[in-house]
C-alpha cells in the first residue's frame, strides 16, 4: 500500500523534529490521501487533486 496519489503521484516528504536541545529526528510528512471514486474505479487521490478536480467541473 503506497501512500503516493494515483492521479499526480505525490508522495511523502523528509522532515525534521527539533527536540528542546535542537537535536534533528528525520520523519515522514505524509500527503493527504482520500479514497474517491473516478470514472467507477476508487483511487487514493490528494486532497490538492480533489481541489483542483472540483474547480475544474
């Protein structure tokens, strides 16, 4: 399971958590998927797509 858009393929990006002393953790900030269905088949689409998609009707 992918957590990439299936319309324009965005995908997680690396982050940085600073702690009090400034120390860097890496993680993950993760793109805000929704399952939506297009043309009869559901798709995990980003919410940017979804945006852009209701603009365009």
């Amino acid at each position: 399971m992918s957590r990439r858009c299936d319309i324009c393929g965005r995908g997680s990006k690396k982050a940085a958590s600073r702690s009090h002393s400034n120390i860097k953790t890496l993680r993950r900030q993760y793109v805000n998927l929704q399952a939506r269905t297009i043309d009869g088949e559901k798709k995990k689409v980003c919410t940017k797509c979804i945006k852009t998609m209701k603009k365009d009707k």
